[in-house]
C-alpha cells in the first residue's frame, strides 16, 4: 500500500483554488523586483569603470544615473505590485479554508459543538487560520524570489567567467565554517 505524502505546503494549496494563479504572479513579480534591485549595481560599476578609465563622460553618467533611478523605481513598484497580489491570494485561500472549515462543523454531531464553548471555534476559525497569511502574502513569494536571484546572478557568472563563479561560492563556504 502506498504511503500519503503530504507536508504544510501542499495541504494549504489544495485549497488555493483560484488563487493559484495570483499566488504564480506574486512569485513572478518579487522575483522581477530582486532583479531589479541587481541591475542598479550594473549601473554604479559602469560609472565607476568610466571614472577609472578616466573615459566618464556626463552624458553617460547621466545616462547610468538615469538607469538606476529607474531601476530602484521598477524595483519598488514590481515589489509593492507582487505583495498586493499576494495579500488577495492569501485572503482568498484564508476564506476558502474557512469555508471549509465551517462546512465540516455543520456535519458534526450537536453533542460535540455543545461540549466546546464558541472561544474554542473562534480560535480555530479565525485566530489560527489567521496565523497561515504571513506564509501565503510574504513567505512564499518574498523566500522564492530571494533564493532564484542569488541563482540567476551565479548563471550569470558563470557566464562571465567560471573562475569568478566558483570564487563567490567561496563565501557561501565561508559562512557555513
């Protein structure tokens, strides 16, 4: 016989229901805010290279200045975006699963509900369920996005030269000694 696998997270998306999409977009777009907040570094080493070739022009450094304004500025608005879209996913997955919740109570036998007072269903329907938004509105998409940057920058390394790639997993071994 086969074993049921199920862990927290997958327990809680069953009742996502059509809020997975949001919560597909929340991820997308925190993971398009930390590349943001990347590319602002392209620009300041930029006009640091053009002040040590002592090639800065004003124009260009108008130029890259104007880069990371914008960049800081998708930066925030593709984060501000991701945490609104995650906050309606996770209202929408907290009513379902207090949906839930409340049609299984009414299948319950009178006795039972009468042997628990209302503060005992009130904490289960609203105080605990409560406690499950912080994962589903910030966790999930800000702990994603966080973890694919870091990836997405040693691509992209590697890319640029392998050597300097696997000297900057060198302070990952760093901190773990």
């Amino acid at each position: 016989m086969k074993e049921d696998k199920h862990n927290s997270f997958t327990g809680i998306m069953e009742f996502a229901g059509e809020c997975k999409g949001k919560m597909i977009v929340s991820v997308i777009l925190a993971i398009l805010s930390v590349l943001c907040g990347l590319s602002p570094y392209f620009a300041i080493s930029a006009i640091v290279a053009g002040f040590a070739q002592e090639s800065a022009a004003l124009a260009a450094i108008l130029m890259w200045l104007a880069v990371f304004v914008a960049e800081a500025a998708l930066k925030a608005f593709f984060y501000a975006e991701s945490t609104l879209v995650s906050h309606k996913a996770a209202f929408g997955i907290l009513r379902s699963i207090r949906e839930k919740i409340t049609a299984k109570l009414r299948r319950l036998p009178m006795g039972y509900i009468q042997e628990r007072s209302s503060g005992q269903f009130k904490m289960l329907i609203v105080d605990e369920v409560e406690k499950l938004e912080y994962p589903l509105a910030h966790a999930i998409p800000e702990l994603t996005s966080n973890i694919i940057a870091p990836i997405a920058v040693f691509i992209f390394l590697l890319r640029t030269d392998v050597r300097m790639a696997f000297i900057s997993l060198l302070t990952l071994l760093w901190d773990l000694l």
